[in-house]
C-alpha cells in the first residue's frame, strides 16, 4: 500500500507540476527577478501547489485514517491556502504567523505535540504538561519559516525537502513508527516530482504555498514520528535531519546581529549565496547543498541507531564542524569575513 501511495504521488506531481505553470501564467502570478534573485526572467511560482496535492493524494491512498493524519492534513492545508494567497497578492508576516499559529492548534488537537523532553544529565525524562504546547507551536513555526528562508535557487527548497523527508522515513522504520515513515516517504515523492520542473533551469518556483507548507509538515512529520524516544539524543534527530535550513536560518540572525543590521532585513550572505560567490555555478552550488543535507541525513540516521554516547560525539562533531564551515566560507559573520574568503583576498 504505501508503495502505491509513494508512485502515486510522484505521478501526481509529475502531471500537475505543469498545470500549475500554466495556471499562473493566466493569472500573471510569477516571480520577478531583482538585485537578491538570481534569476534573470519572471517565473511562475505556484508550484508548491501541486506538491500539496500530491502528498494529500499520497496520503489518502496509504490507508491511515487517523486523528492526527487527519489534523496534519488540515493543518498543512491552512499553511499552503496562507502562502498561496501571498503568492497570489501578498500577506504581511504577521498574518501568516498567526496562521501558522492556529495550523499548529489543529495539529496539537489530533494528538501530535512535544510532550517530554529527555534530561541530558540524568537521561530522565522531563515532562513539559502545557509548556508542550508554545514549544510545539514555535518548532513549527521555525520550521516553516527555515525552509522559506532557504529557497532561494533553483531546486534547492525541493531537493532539501526530499533529502530530510527520505531521512525521516528511515529513522522512523528504524524506530518502528511505521504510519509517520509513510508519509514521510510520500513527501519526497511528491518533492522528487516536483524538482523535474524545478531544477536548474526551472520553469517554475514552489512559492511561499510551497516553502511554508513543506516546512510546516516536515516540522510536523518530525513531532509525529521523531520526538517518542526516551533517550537523550531523541531531540536532536528532527533538528539534524532539517539541520541545513534550520543552520542557515540562526546563521542568518547571528550575521546581522554582528553586522548590527535589523534581524528580519534580507541579505545575501546565505549558504548558496556565499557558494555562488566562491564561483561555483547554479547548479553546482544546489549539488554541493544536497550533499552537505545528505551527510546531515546520514548523521541523523547514525544516531538512531548508536548509543546515547556515540551519538553524542557525532551530534558534537557535527556541530563544531559546521560552525567552522560557515566561519570558514561568510555565512556566520557576513561577506568578507570568513576565513576562505580572506585567504583568497591574500592569494
């Protein structure tokens, strides 16, 4: 069954992939190149339209007609209708928080929400009662935003997406949560179909219904399968598994900390932006970024399975290293700070 439901939406995509182009260049709703884009005509962006639709239809042909697939279903609806109607005319911030606020209210009323979190020093569990509920509600929120943050090239957005979708139905296999592995492999299905119209040259971008709504169910999809385990190490899966949007994000907030620029002013000192100016191309910049996901993938996948210790190391490895990757090439302290780029300013 879930078999048929993973073709299923990859098929889905695929066919409705094309009429969301064609839609929305009868409404002229495309995006328009400028000084941060670097796209050179308009684009239609209502893909993540047919990415909504494939995983709904995925997920109605897997089976699980449960609570909380359904309140993840409405909820991701909400997410995707907010960003459509951004797409569509524009919305302010603060509208679409408050969506993603109510989203994340449905969602924790199906039954899926953080309930403990593990104690790093006695390996206990600490119960968070009605703390549960902010935290649940800023995880998702975070993650919607993250992964809207980070699309910004061709295929990027989608190919993360399908790269974390694909690690958490590994790690959930690997930990029995057979349901939430489903619709997790669904997601990249739907991803993977949407990516052939996508990827460099693209003829179409997801838009915000498309960030926002694979951000919100990967978030969701990371509570629901991902945050049972009653070891340490069990809540920092979901974040390795979306570490490069999230990553990006906290680098994002710490460089225009340091640069004393406002926290929510747009900028180009992103990972793909710093690639691009190390003189990798497009498409090879989008490469380099799938790896970098897949080795978070595979280090995600690696501390399922070790003990608690091991899997600490790898989670403190892993964290250093990439702190010292973003130094090394500007993401962490703006253009012309890192330590690659002052070497080749010297060579």
């Amino acid at each position: 069954m879930t078999i048929t439901a993973v073709v299923l939406a990859l098929v889905t995509a695929l066919i409705m992939t094309p009429m969301a182009i064609a839609i929305a260049k009868k409404l002229n709703i495309v995006d328009n190149p400028n000084a941060r884009k670097v796209h050179k005509a308009p684009i239609p962006r209502m893909g993540g339209i047919a990415i909504y639709l494939a995983f709904v239809v995925g997920v109605m042909a897997t089976g699980f007609y449960t609570r909380k697939v359904a309140a993840l279903l409405i909820a991701c609806t909400l997410v995707m209708l907010i960003g459509l109607i951004d797409d569509m005319r524009g919305v302010s911030p603060k509208a679409k928080l408050i969506v993603q606020v109510i989203a994340a209210l449905v969602l924790i009323s199906g039954g899926s929400c953080v309930r403990f979190i593990t104690n790093p020093f006695t390996g206990g569990v600490i119960h968070l009662s009605w703390l549960g509920i902010p935290i649940t509600v800023l995880w998702l929120a975070g993650m919607s935003n993250a992964v809207n943050l980070v699309d910004g090239l061709d295929g990027l957005s989608g190919g993360i997406s399908a790269i974390a979708a694909c690690t958490t139905a590994v790690v959930c296999v690997a930990q029995g949560e057979v349901v939430t592995a489903a619709l997790a492999a669904v997601l990249a299905a739907a991803c993977v179909g949407f990516l052939r119209f996508n990827f460099h040259p693209a003829k179409t971008f997801m838009g915000d219904c498309g960030s926002l709504f694979l951000g919100f169910t990967l978030g969701s999809l990371g509570i629901m399968g991902l945050s049972k385990g009653a070891t340490v190490i069990s809540i920092f899966i979901p974040l390795i598994i979306m570490g490069i949007p999230l990553f990006d994000t906290c680098f994002a907030i710490i460089r225009r900390m340091f640069l004393k620029k406002p926290i929510f002013e747009a900028d180009k000192g992103h990972l793909h932006h710093r690639l691009l100016s190390f003189g990798f191309s497009h498409k090879q910049t989008v490469l380099v970024i799938y790896a970098l996901s897949a080795m978070m993938g595979a280090c995600a996948i690696l501390m399922a399975v070790l003990t608690s210790a091991q899997s600490m190391l790898v989670l403190i490895l892993l964290t250093v290293s990439t702190f010292a990757f973003a130094d090394a090439i500007g993401v962490l302290r703006g253009e012309g700070h890192g330590l690659l780029q002052h070497h080749c300013k010297n060579s």
